[in-house]
C-alpha cells in the first residue's frame, strides 16, 4: 500500500490543550481560562465545568518545552505539525495592543519546526476566544468578523513570511452548538435557534474576511483552509444504493439539527445556507441572514478542506432507497472515550466531501482517547492505537485510490493533553504526558507512525 509522493503525514494539537502559561508573558484572558477556573458547580446540573476540576493553566507546559516538544516530533519523524494560536497570548484584549512576547513564542516555535524539518500548518481559533470580546456580545456583536480579521492580520504579517498553511476556524460547530446552545462549554450560553443563527452567520463571516485578509497580507503563496468537524456517515455496504443512502444522509438538513454539515459548508464553499434546513426551522430561522452581500464575503474560495473525523454513524438504503440510520454491530469497538470506532468514515467522507464541494481533502484531526500508562519497563504500550490508526488510514488509502485527492493525515494528537469538559482522563496523544512531572514519553504508536512515514504508508 502506497500513498502519493507528496503525502502529508503529521500530527495536530491546540494551543489550550497544551501550552500551558495562561497567565505569563502578557497573555489575556480566554474564555476558556475563566470556564476552567471557574470550579463552581454548574446551577442547572449541579456538576462542575471540568472533571476533576482541572485546567489548562499549566497543561503540557508547552510554552516553556516547546524545543523538547520539537525535538520529540522530529523523533516520530513528522513532516507537518498542525497547532493553534492563542489569539490572546497575540492580542490580550482580543483588539488592538499586540503582545510582542506572544509573537516572539510563535515566532521562536515555528523557527524551531522548520529548522526541525516540520512544515507549520497554523489554526487560527482552536476555542480559546478572548474574555474581553466575549464580555461585549462575543460573536453576537457586530464587529465580531472584523475583529477577528484585524487579529488575522496581525497574525499573518508575523508568520507567513515562514507558514504557508493557515487554517480559519477549528471546528465552528462544537464552538458554537456545545458552547453557545447546549451551554456545556465556554462561554456556557444557551441561546435560542433563532439568537444560533445569528452566531453561526458571524463565525462563517469572520472565516471570510479572515480568508480575504490572509490573501491580502500573506508574504508568500499561502494554502488557506479550515477544519471543520462534518458530520460523519458511512455505508452499511458497499452496495451502490448504500453508499447514495450515506452521501444523502451526509448532506441532509431536514430536521432540527444544527450540527448538520450543510448549515456549515454550504454557505462556505457553495454561497447558501440549506433550503431543507431553512424550511425545517421556519420561523426560527432569521431570513436576514439568508442575504447575497454576506454570503459573499462568507463564501470564499479555499485551497483544501480540512476535516477532523472521530467516528460516525452507519446508514442504510431502506427499499425505497431513503437513508436510514443502523446499528450493524451489537457491542461495538469502543475507544476509552466510548467513541465508536468506524474507520470506513475515512473512505467515504473525503469521497462525499469532495462530490459535493471539490476541494482537496487535508485529514486535519483523526485519533482516539486511550488509558495509557507508563508500563514498568518504562514504555507506552498502545495497540489500539496502532490499530484504530491502520484501520482508519488503509480506509483513507481507498479513497485516494479511488480519485479523491487527499492532501495528508494529521493525527490528533501529538501528545496527551487538556481534554476541554474532560481534563487530563482522556489521553489522545502520540506521546504520554506525564502531568505530575512533565515527563513525556514516545507511546509504541509513536514508534510505529514513525516506520509508517517512512516508508510512506507501504508498512500499512
Ligand atoms: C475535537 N465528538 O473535538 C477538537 O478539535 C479537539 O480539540 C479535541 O481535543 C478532539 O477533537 C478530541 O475530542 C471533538 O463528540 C469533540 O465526536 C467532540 C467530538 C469530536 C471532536
């Protein structure tokens, strides 16, 4: 098994899941440094933000082991490391007054990759969205799109000189839904339909004219992407009317159901939201936002699709042909997360996506959460990992085979860190944290990733 020369194999994080110093050097406030402080419990659950009441103030300390962190990832043998950038850590206030100790961090941890052999692929919001913006409506207010471009700006004049992949958004549909409607995460609002709509619109907006002022300030051919989380379906079978069924399912807005893909990538890549979901919600859906100047600037052309896919549901053909959801497996393989495991998602979805959307397809999330533990001979011992990750890329393999052109694979993640509602129980990483000490330690699937970079996917 052999993936295409130019494969890009490599691995993700986010800046608060791993760096650590969230009060040091000049670094304002985030939303999330205030929902992981705040150790309240919740009044309507009575259960409090974080388990265990951890936090990402120290986290994997990052901040300060970057160079170790560099070296580890040259180690694995990496070619590209995607990693978010703490708007705050650039920009206290969320606008105006740059924090050059912020620049310097960014500046001196993309040197250390490049002189590393590692190709940066910058996010620009991974969730950490500034305390003081949120204290002025969030992405309610007005401005919000414009802020967040003038941030964009700042960023890509520092880095782009060097980054030549930038990425708008991490998964705008968690942010929003889980932080905003279902008020489990920061900034733990729960807004009507109507008031999400509104809050979906801004954040698709500040993607466009973030896009427009990557274009306009990049210092070099930038590739500019973002990394969605679509909903994932795949085929019961391979039979033909399967695979419709799942590609139907994929694409379909016709109940209440905010997390469908096409409220996100529609307006994004084809300029208009979804006519199924705008009937489906009437009312609740606010037509002014239905309008040709925004989408517009919402609909801006991109250079990939970046993806982060974990697991998915199966679809069936009925006997008329509808899509219907099934179980096909009574006690399913599970991660320590509970995630179902389901690599066929990884064929179909760069399949479906790229149907429908055309754009080269960059695996910018794929991973599971697993209980490892340093073992007494001192490793990490993770062959669930090393399976789950073969299974899911000799799926991925099909769809290159099968025309789509899938840019890489960027597992997440890089190494165990502050897994949001989670803390530090769900371990993702390529390399153990031990958050006692900071010792890490190379996981067997960070052994194991390494002979399959190098022999680019044959090993599979
Ligand atoms: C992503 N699900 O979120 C995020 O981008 C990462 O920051 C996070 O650490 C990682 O996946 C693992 O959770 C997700 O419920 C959150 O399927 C939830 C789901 C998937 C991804």
């Amino acid at each position: 098994m052999k993936f295409p020369n130019n494969f890009v194999w490599g691995a993700a994080s986010a800046a608060y899941q791993i760096e650590g110093a969230s009060f040091e050097d000049g670094k304002g406030l985030s939303i999330w440094d205030v929902h992981t402080n705040d150790t309240h419990p919740d009044p309507i659950t009575g259960i409090s933000n974080i388990k265990n009441n951890d936090n990402g103030n120290i986290a994997c300390d990052h901040y300060h082991r970057y160079r170790e962190d560099v070296a580890l990832m040259k180690k694995i043998g990496i070619k590209a490391y995607r990693f978010s950038l703490s708007w705050t850590r650039i920009i206290p206030d969320g606008q105006g007054a740059v924090n050059q100790k912020g620049i310097d961090f960014y500046n001196n941890l993309i040197d250390e990759l490049l002189a590393a052999g590692i190709e940066p692929y910058i996010t620009l919001f991974h969730w950490d969205f500034p305390q003081k913006l949120q204290e002025i409506g969030g992405w309610s207010h007005p401005d919000m799109p414009r802020i967040f471009a003038d941030y964009v700006q700042v960023a890509v004049e520092a880095f782009s000189d060097r980054v030549k992949y930038w990425m708008t958004l991490n998964e705008p549909q968690c942010h929003i839904i889980v932080g905003h409607v279902d008020g489990k995460c920061a900034p733990k609002l729960r807004v009507s339909p109507k008031e999400a709509f509104y809050l979906i619109h801004s954040i698709l907006k500040a993607h466009g004219l973030g896009v427009q002022r990557i274009r306009q300030y990049a210092k070099q051919n930038v590739q500019v992407g973002i990394a969605p989380n679509p909903s994932a379906f795949y085929p019961y079978s391979d039979n033909p009317d399967d695979q419709l069924a799942a590609q139907e399912k994929a694409f379909t807005a016709d109940s209440r159901n905010l997390w469908a893909t096409t409220w996100w990538l529609d307006p994004l890549l084809l300029g208009h939201y979804p006519e199924d979901g705008i009937e489906a919600y009437g009312s609740d859906f606010p037509q002014e936002i239905n309008n040709p100047e925004d989408l517009a600037i919402i609909n801006q052309s991109l250079d990939f699709l970046g993806c982060n896919f974990y697991t998915g549901a199966c679809v069936r053909a009925d006997n008329k042909g509808m899509p219907v959801i099934v179980d096909p497996k009574i006690g399913y393989d599970r991660t320590a997360f509970k995630w179902e495991v389901t690599p066929r998602i990884l064929q179909y979805m760069p399949i479906f996506l790229y149907n429908r959307y055309h754009l080269p397809i960059l695996i910018t999330e794929n991973g599971l959460s697993l209980s490892d533990w340093v073992s007494l001979d001192g490793k990490v011992h993770d062959p669930n990992r090393i399976d789950y990750m073969q299974r899911y890329l000799r799926e991925l393999k099909k769809a290159i085979d099968r025309g789509v052109p899938v840019l890489g694979y960027l597992t997440w993640s890089i190494m165990d860190n502050f897994e949001w509602n989670d803390g530090y129980g769900e371990r993702f990483g390529l390399i153990h944290v031990d958050y006692g000490t900071q010792k890490r330690t190379i996981k067997d699937s960070g052994y194991w990733y390494n002979k399959i970079i190098e022999s680019n996917g044959k090993s599979l």
